[in-house]
C-alpha cells in the first residue's frame, strides 16, 4: 500500500528532476556552449551559462514529469494498465512533451540532425540511468525486506519453541 503524499513530497519530486537536469545543463553548456550558441537558444550564453527562460522551461518539464509518473505510476487515476504499459505512456508522454518544448520555444533548429541526435541519446541515456538506478534501489529493499522477514520468521520459530 502506498502512503499518503504531501505537496512537499511533490515538490521535493520537482527539485530533484530540476536539479539533475540542471546538472547536466552545466555540463552541455561547458562542452558544446559556445559551439551551439550560435543555434541554440538554449546555448546563448554560450559556455557562461543558461538563460533564465530555459531555467524556467526546465522547471516545468520537471513539474510535468513528476505530474506523469503521479497520472502513470499510482493507482489514483489509472488502475488497470499494467505497470509496463504505465511506464510506456509516461515515457512517450515526457518525450512528447519535451518535443513540444524543443519546438515551441526554439530550443535548437528542427531541421538539423545533430541536436535532435544529441536530444535522442542524452534522453535514452538518462532514461538507462534512471532504470539502472531504479533497479538497484528495487534489489536493494527487497534484500532488506526479505532479511527483515527472515528475522521475524526466525523469532516467531524460537517463540513457538519455547512453548
């Protein structure tokens, strides 16, 4: 059963999304900045950073992603999909939502190739990680859990043994 979320949850959920793209933008912008200021209006400022409009677009992809996975990955509004289906709608949803970003706020030039491929490996590249990451967090408190049940199994026989 999942517990109840708070706003803060939520939000917490949003700044966490930010902040790794965030991290990653610090990045891009360092490496291909200066290159891609001159078809990017994310790279304007070149390597010295990134406009605060592209900050706030990013805001609210993190905002929209975290809305995602709340529509996709609970059972508060979808309850008979299967999880793989869930999480086909969600990817398909936050990509379709950066596309629409990339487009509507001229991100890059929709007609060259190279951002749209840089675009398609950093988002696969991401999503690996995010899987990759979840996987091990999924491995790891099963462990627990299973070590935890154990435990109680072996207590509860030590119990009846003493009866």
């Amino acid at each position: 059963m999942e517990e109840k979320k708070s706003i803060l949850d939520y939000l917490g959920q949003v700044f966490s999304i930010f902040g790794l793209i965030m991290l990653a933008m610090i990045i891009f912008a360092k490496i291909f900045g200066d290159g891609a200021a001159e078809i990017s209006t994310m790279f304007h400022l070149g390597s010295r950073g990134l406009p605060l409009s592209i900050m706030v677009q990013f805001l609210g992809i993190s905002a929209l992603t975290v809305a995602y996975n709340y529509i996709f990955l609970t059972d508060t509004i979808i309850k008979k999909l299967s999880v793989t289906i869930r999480y086909i709608f969600m990817l398909l949803s936050i990509a379709a939502t950066i596309m629409a970003f990339i487009i509507s706020f001229e991100w890059f030039p929709i007609d060259y190739w190279q951002p749209w491929l840089m675009f398609i490996l950093g988002f696969a590249l991401s999503f690996g990680s995010s899987v990759l990451i979840m996987t091990y967090k999924e491995r790891y408190e099963n462990k627990k859990m299973q070590e935890g049940l154990d435990r109680l199994k072996e207590k509860l026989k030590e119990e009846q043994d003493e009866l």
